[in-house]
C-alpha cells in the first residue's frame, strides 16, 4: 500500500534491537533515552510501542509517538492511534466482516487482479461459539442409547439420577424419572462407605477426553452445525481461502476462553519481529486478556474490520488509574468475592473510560485466573481495561500452559528488554490511586436484580427477608408478611415437594467469568465431591447445569474427579459455549411454575456469571443471584437462598446427621494441590492439539475449493454485499449535487433507530424482502442473524418503530418522498431516489449516532445512498464510521442548526468540494432556495481525507491492490 515504508526509511529504525544470536528483532523502548518513558504505566508503553513500530507516516505519524511519550501532559487531551497484534470476531460480527472481504475478492477479480491478494492485514481469530441452543439436556436423550465403558482405574461417582428441572418442562413434563435416568434403579441417597458412584468415561464429542453426559453435548452439537449449516460453510470456507485467518470451529468454547487458553501469548513472534500480544475484539469480554498482561478492549464490528484492514483504533491518550493491593486473602474468599469487592470501589471511585493498572503487593497473590476473572469485570465500573503487567507469575504460567513450535516462551530479562515487565516505578505519577485491602474481602452474592447490589453471604438469609418487605424497586417486591410464610405443594416424580419464598428453582455454572478460572471451578467440583460423599443431594426438580466455557474447563475437572459429583448433584455439561448466559435456557417443569404462579412466590434462580436481570432466566422467576460457582453449588444443595450458612445446615443425611457448609467447603490448600496435580502442561498441550486438528463434524463439513466464494442466489442469510459496484482505479469527486433529504431527524438519533438488532417486523420492508423468497414470518429471525445479508440489512436501516423524523411527525420507519409528495417505507424511498439517479443527506440535531457500535449503522446509510449527514454534533465513534463508508459527516457551526436557518427540509443541498480539501475544512452548503450556509467537515486528519475520497475504507484498500 502507498503508506508501507522500508526498514531503511522507518523513523524509528534507531531503536532497533536483537535477543540471542541476533535473529530476533524488536524495538526496544530503552534505547528512546527520554526520562518520560520510566514514568509512563505499563499500559501506556504497549501502546508506545505499537506506535513506534507502525510509524508510517501515514496511519501513524512520529507525533503520535510524541504525544504518547508525553502522556503526563498529553493524557485526556491528544488522540492518539492504536495498532493491536491481533483482532478477535465471534461468528455474529465475523460473518458480516468476511463477506466484505469475500466482495471485495470479487471486485478484484473483475479487473483481473489477483483475488487471492485480498487477506487481512492484521491477524485476525473467528471464534464460533454464539451459535449454541440447548435443545437437550439428559432428560430429552432418554431414547437415544447409549454405550456405556467400564472403569477400573479409580472408584468415582455412579452416573446422576435424573434432573428434573431443564430437561423435563413444556411438552416432556410427562416423561418419568425412570424412564430419564441411566442409573440403578436403586439409586438414593448415598453415603461414601457404602456405595461409590461408578466413573464411566464416556468421550466428549470434540475432545475426545472422558466427560459425563456426552450424548447431550453431541446432539446439542449436531443441531448446531445442522441449523447454522450455510454460515459455517462460509466459515469453513474463509478458513482455507485466507491467509492471516483463523476459525475456530463451532463447540470447542466461548471466545473469551478460547482466546485465554489458546490464542493468547505473552509476545507475538512475525516475521522474524517480536512484540507484546495485545488484541481488539468483539466480545463483551475481550479485557478478560487484560489479566495477562496483553492490552485488549472490545470494539464495534466496523472498528474490528478497519483493523483487519490495516487502520488503527483511535483512543484518547486513557488516564491511567492506579490501583494498589495490599493485605492477604482470605482462606474462604474465591477470585468471584474479590472481583466483586474490587467491582465495588472502582464502580464508587468514578473512573469511566480510564484504564485500570494495578499493582502494590498484593499483586503477586492472585494467580493469573484470578486476574483475568478480575478483569472481565472493568465494564461493569466503566472502565476501558484493568490491566495487570507481566511479572513472574504471568511468565510462569505461560511456561507451564503454552507450548508447541507457534509459541515463544521469554525470560523476565528479555520481557524487561521490551518494555512489559512489572516492577515498581517509583517516577510514576498518577492522577488517581485506589488502595484495597484484600484481606477484607469476604464471600458475597450479587442481587436480587443488579450487579452491584451486593450482600455478604453471612447476611443473605436477613437481606431476602427485608426485600420481601421493601417497596417493588431495584430490590423489594413487596410481598404482605401474612403472606411471607406461604408454602406451596407440588408433585415431581411422584414425589411431593414444596416451594416457599427464597426457593432455588434454577443453578447455573456457566460460561461466563468464572469457569475460565481453575481455582474456583476445582473449589466447587471438590465441595460436590464433599456433599456426595456426606450423603447429599440437589432437589431433582431444581434446574441444574454446567456450561463449561472450554473443554479446557471439562478436561480438568474430569482429570481432578471432581466431574462424576458434578453430574451427581444434577449439574451435567449440556455444552461448550454462551448458553443461560445468554438466555437460552430450558423451560422448568409445569409444576414448578404453576406453583410459583400459585403462591405468587419469589423463586431464585443462582448462577456464576457476571449478569442477571428480572425474567432473563425464566419469565417466572423474580430474583437472581450472582454467586461463585461454590456458592451456587452449595444454594442449591440447600434449596433455597433463606439459609444462614454458619447456624443452619445444607442438609442432612440419611442417617439423620446435620451437614453443615464448612463441613464440605475444600480449604484453600486442598484446592492449590489440586490445581497444581491437574492444570498440568500437558493437558492444555493436549487440548491445544485437538484444536488445531478440529473435531469429525467440522472436519468432514464440506465447503466451496475457491479463491473466490460462490455465492448462492437464493440464500437469504449471505449475500455479496454492492460496496464495490462500479469501482474504477482512480476515485471520481465526491460533490453533492441537488441533493434531497431523506430523513428530517432532531436530537439523540442512537444506533438503535440507524440500525435495529431485534425481530423482523412482520410489516417491514425487510419481510417484505424475505417473504418474496418464500420464507415465512417465524423464518425471519432477527436482524443480528441476517448481517451477512445485504439486502436485509438496508431494508432494516432507519427501520426502527421509535424513529422521529420531522417529515411524517409521528414515531415509525416512514419518510416523505418529496418529489411525490408520498409518505412510504425509508428503504423504498431511498430506492426511488436511487433510481432516478439524485443525491442523498440527512438532516439531523445534536449526539447523531449515540449508543453501541453495530456493524450496519454507516453500511446502511451507505447502500441507501446517503452521501453525507448534517448535525449539530455527532458521536465521535460513529462518525469514524461515517468516515469509513464514505459518508461525510458534516457540522452546523456553532449556534446554528436546521432550525435557526429555517430549513424545511425539502429543499436540495449542494455541498462543493475544493480541490485540496482538508482536515476540519468548512464548507458551504448551497440549498434550492438561494439561501447558503457554512459547515465544517468532521475530517480529523487528511488520512481521513483521503479515505473519504476514495468512498470508504473498504474502496481505498480494494484501490491499492488494483
């Protein structure tokens, strides 16, 4: 490309240093000699160093290095550019970015170029894992058979009787315990010396590794690959047709786990070039990476794919908050309860979009699970990442967990040569230092409705009995006390059971937070183990499941011993990847329900992640708990969320002896050893292993052998998007000429109203589209599902029932076509206009283009023909993506808007571009009325420019291969 420079020509070439024998180049930040950099946080110089080694002069200028090395002055006030190692998709935002790159193949082959020149810039990881439904649970497989292999090795657990809860709802409530278990039909209540439960090392479907319950993830693996058939062909097709690419293929994990265990590296090794791993992704929990000392955040899926193509994330110079911990932890407190605690003083310390870095002695007694699990939690207090630097235990980690000829393992001597190893910097100022004591964290749960409502599990059984008494709110539901006591009969395998207020109906260990950490996933796989071997037992009508994040995950509890009690207690693997997390959850049973409804009873559901909200689990239930995986293993022992766990008891045993938690609850010791015996090299050697050799179902998924994609005509779900219709070497002027408005809009337009996620409205000229393909209404599916449908997609931009245009006056996806004078659909007037050849603008007021990044908030301007958006002012990451489609973003001056000029809107706009236009230019606007007015250009750098000129960023790069 034009702004690719030689070595010979780099402005940093003086910094250019070697390990070893030489063969290893980097750029060693020492070698700068400016006192600024010993003060810079260790955050800071990974994107220091970024900056240095992608200095080109055209992305990246030697100011932007400047402005960096002067953070002390420059944080808060200089934007400064940000090229990550790497860039990391779920399949929901890959889709969309990889039919670009597949279009733009196409664009390329159109004038003879060589399409296999099209590949990511950036290295860039697919993760397929959003795809996940349960559809069977141990109870639906009753009919399947299953092979059952004898173990001699060890005396472990007899396979579970069956759970009642997720499996037997709705249209199987009718199905026995009988005829749903596999186990004896003797099987009760068992106690430790009399009867062990048999190990029966049935094969996980992708790891081959013993596992409980394989039948259910395998049909629920089976489905998955059926239902998402077309889009994994795409996948798998990317997979072999593009270098600098890597899908990882459906029921290996979630992306956040995958990324920790798998993806990750202290430093990334290229061409013969070593620097620090830092990654940009589109997951809620790409900082989860943070706890490894790599730089990452989460990003739109128009950010994701600049950087796949070369451009930097652009970020304000962060203030750097530090937080310093101290004290030690508490035998007792898992990694979840200092989450949580910390959670809580940086929520209260107001630190939005800042980053987190910590450090002080306390540093060095987390493991590095605790710190990733730790660093999941930064958007719930605002923050851009919490950052924990490199020091021994991070290097000792990657020593014992990464292998294999992709992985360069560096010694602290080499990590302190390039910049990242932790150590006290005593020149560092910071604006801001937080203390914690970890020694005052003690156990808590989160709810019954928020994150941050936190109560210590000591206090829980007080704190739920006060939230039935305080008014309906974000914790009371106002329950009568004569109705407090109410108890509620109901029959469940022919056995009568009551539910009170404060019964846990739903537990979930999932994958979310807390299952990529050993510590705590091996804390409650040893307190299973301990519960069984006293003789307890989970209620069978008690929703129960295990959604491991990873087969990682699987592989180590199975390896401890600790899966077989897991499966006792009802908690069966139905699956790898984001499940009740998401709200994929199977029904209860109708009894349950019904008695829930008829005690108007506030049932619990308790689960090990990091969200919950009032209905998400199930409409019925009206409080949800966060807790650690333990904690909900223990609730749900007890069977109910009402319990003082230092004076009452989990359970009793048959023999009529009171179980209490600390008489099952492992000591901190116990888990270490384990953990040390069982998260072993070889084990994720092994895993890493079955990643990269895939599993039979994807292996043997057929797909296209083609440089070039064959696309279907008749599939709805992947279409070639029209980006790159009549591309042409040289760009043509940009000028708006004549131009109509489209849409009329005021204040706060977010990118809800641009582009909607949800439901295809049955009325929409997106159903109209689909049901001229002959799929019916509940075919439609959402928005989100169909991004890889172009045609989809722009009839769903402006679609939003709570759009507010000044041309109709009243809230809906409607718009006056002013040469007709016609009210009609926003796609079908933009169509007409196109048609007939006329420019495009919206009229708009102030924060155009608020609220998450969605892939098709500038794409669907774009293909309706919108040339540019007139505001009073627009959100900046938004009008980045503007930018990057092409579409200028254009301001009122100040004091001025559509309102104050008297536009009615129905005038044609003129917008004249000079010759050299520039960063932040004014321009005038010329209407149909004679009347004229100045605006400025939103450029912010002629890099900006020039992609403006060449229609977008996906125009200007498919010119530079022409």
């Amino acid at each position: 490309m034009a702004h690719t420079l030689r070595l010979k020509e780099h402005p940093y070439r003086h910094l250019i240093d070697t390990l070893d024998d030489g063969s290893i180049k980097f750029f060693n930040p020492h070698k700068i000699n400016d006192l600024r950099y010993d003060k810079l946080p260790f955050s800071v110089r990974i994107l220091l160093e970024a900056a240095i080694r992608n200095c080109d002069g055209f992305y990246i200028k030697e100011e932007d290095v400047q402005n960096i090395l002067d953070w002390q002055r420059q944080q808060c006030k200089a934007e400064v550019p940000f090229s990550p190692a790497r860039v990391l998709l779920q399949d929901f935002t890959g889709i969309p970015a990889m039919v670009d790159l597949a279009a733009m193949r196409d664009a390329l082959a159109k004038h003879g170029v060589d399409p296999g020149l099209v590949n990511p810039k950036c290295p860039t990881d697919i993760i397929v894992d959003h795809l996940l439904q349960i559809d069977y649970s141990k109870c639906g497989l009753m009919d399947i058979p299953t092979t059952f292999v004898q173990s001699t090795s060890r005396a472990l657990p007899s396979r579970p009787p069956s759970r009642g809860g997720s499996q037997c709802g709705g249209a199987r409530s009718s199905c026995s315990k009988a005829a749903c278990s596999d186990s004896p039909a003797s099987s009760g209540p068992l106690s430790a010396s009399v009867q062990q439960i048999e190990n029966t090392p049935l094969l996980c479907p992708f790891h081959l590794q013993p596992v409980s319950e394989t039948d259910t993830a395998m049909k629920n693996q089976e489905l998955e690959l059926i239902r998402n058939k077309e889009r994994l062909q795409f996948f798998k097709w990317c997979s072999k047709a593009f270098k600098n690419v890597n899908v990882v293929p459906p029921d290996v994990g979630a992306v956040h786990q995958v990324n920790l265990e798998y993806l990750s590296k202290v430093v990334q090794l290229s061409d013969g070039w070593i620097y620090p791993d830092s990654v940009v992704g589109t997951d809620s929990h790409t900082t989860m990476i943070n706890g490894l000392g790599i730089l990452g955040w989460g990003v739109g899926g128009i950010e994701s794919e600049a950087v796949m193509l070369g451009q930097p994330v652009s970020l304000s110079l962060p203030q750097v908050v530090g937080c310093k911990l101290v004290g030690s932890i508490n035998p007792l407190t898992t990694s979840i309860d200092i989450v949580l605690g910390i959670t809580k003083h940086l929520r209260q310390a107001g630190i939005a979009g800042r980053f987190v870095e910590f450090f002080g002695p306390g540093v060095s007694q987390l493991s590095v699970p605790d710190r990733t699990t730790i660093a999941n939690m930064c958007p719930e207090y605002n923050a851009t990442v919490s950052f924990f630097p490199v020091d021994h235990v991070t290097l000792k980690h990657f020593k014992k967990t990464s292998e294999g000829p992709n992985f360069v393992f560096i010694n602290s001597t080499d990590c302190e040569r390039l910049g990242v190893l932790r150590a006290e910097i005593k020149a560092l100022t910071l604006l801001q230092v937080i203390e914690i004591n970890l020694s005052s964290m003690v156990p808590y749960v989160s709810g019954p409705k928020r994150p941050q409502d936190r109560v210590a599990v000591n206090s829980m059984k007080e704190d739920f009995h006060s939230c039935l008494d305080e008014k309906v709110g974000f914790k009371g539901f106002h329950i009568a006390k004569e109705k407090q006591e109410t108890r509620v009969p109901f029959l469940h395998g022919g056995q009568e059971y009551q539910l009170v207020h404060g019964s846990v109906v739903i537990a979930a260990v999932i994958s979310c937070t807390n299952n990529c950490n050993p510590s705590v996933m091996l804390t409650a796989g040893l307190l299973a183990k301990r519960a069984v071997e006293a003789g307890l037992e989970v209620k069978p009508y008690i929703q129960t499941s295990l959604a491991p994040g990873s087969g990682m995950v699987t592989h180590y509890l199975n390896a401890s011993g600790v899966l077989p009690y897991f499966s006792q207690l009802g908690f069966e693997v139905i699956g790898y990847g984001c499940a009740t997390c998401v709200g994929n959850t199977a029904p209860l049973p109708e009894a349950v329900v019904d008695a829930i409804k008829q005690g108007d009873l506030v049932a619990c559901g308790v689960l090990s992640g990091n969200r919950h909200f009032e209905g998400r689990l199930c409409d019925c239930l009206r409080a949800n708990y966060l807790a650690s995986p333990p904690l909900v293993v223990a609730y749900a022992i007890a069977g109910t969320v009402a319990i003082d766990f230092e004076t009452e008891p989990l359970g009793v045993t048959p023999e009529g002896k009171k179980v209490f938690l600390r008489d099952v609850w492992p000591s901190r010791e116990e888990v270490q050893e384990t953990e040390e015996a069982t998260i072993i090299a070889s084990i994720f050697k092994d895993l890493r292993g079955r990643m990269e050799k895939g599993n039979t179902f994807w292996n043997n998924f057929e797909c296209p052998d083609s440089v070039v994609f064959p696309w279907d005509l008749k599939s709805t779900y992947i279409r070639s998007p029209n980006f790159f219709n009549k591309l042409v070497k040289m760009p043509v002027p940009q000028s708006v000429e004549n131009a109509h408005v489209l849409l009329f809009l005021g204040d706060k337009v977010t990118t809800d109203h641009i582009s909607p996620a949800g439901s295809i409205a049955r009325v929409s000229a997106a159903a109209k589209y689909l049901l001229s393909k002959r799929l019916t209404p509940r075919e439609f599916n959402s928005y989100g599902a169909r991004r890889g449908n172009d045609a989809v997609m722009t009839r769903g931009t402006f679609a939003s029932i709570k759009l507010q245009n000044r041309f109709v006056g009243k809230a809906g996806p409607k718009t006056l076509h002013i040469p007709s004078g016609q009210m009609m659909d926003v796609y079908e007037a933009a169509d007409r206009y196109q048609r007939d050849g006329v420019h495009l603008i919206i009229l708009a007021g102030k924060d155009y283009g608020s609220g998450s990044s969605r892939d098709w908030v500038a794409k669907g301007p774009y293909l309706l023909g919108v040339r540019a958006v007139i505001a009073e002012s627009f959100e900046k990451l938004h009008k980045n993506q503007l930018l990057g489609m092409g579409i200028m973003p254009l301001q009122f001056l100040p004091g001025q808007n559509a309102d104050a000029l008297e536009l009615s809107g129905k005038e044609k706009f003129t917008i004249i571009l000079p010759e050299n236009l520039g960063a932040r230019q004014q321009l005038t606007v010329k209407t149909s009325t004679e009347k004229s007015f100045t605006v400025t250009a939103l450029f912010d750098s002629q890099t900006d420019v020039i992609c403006f000129q060449h229609g977008g960023l996906l125009r200007y790069v498919a010119r530079t291969l022409l």
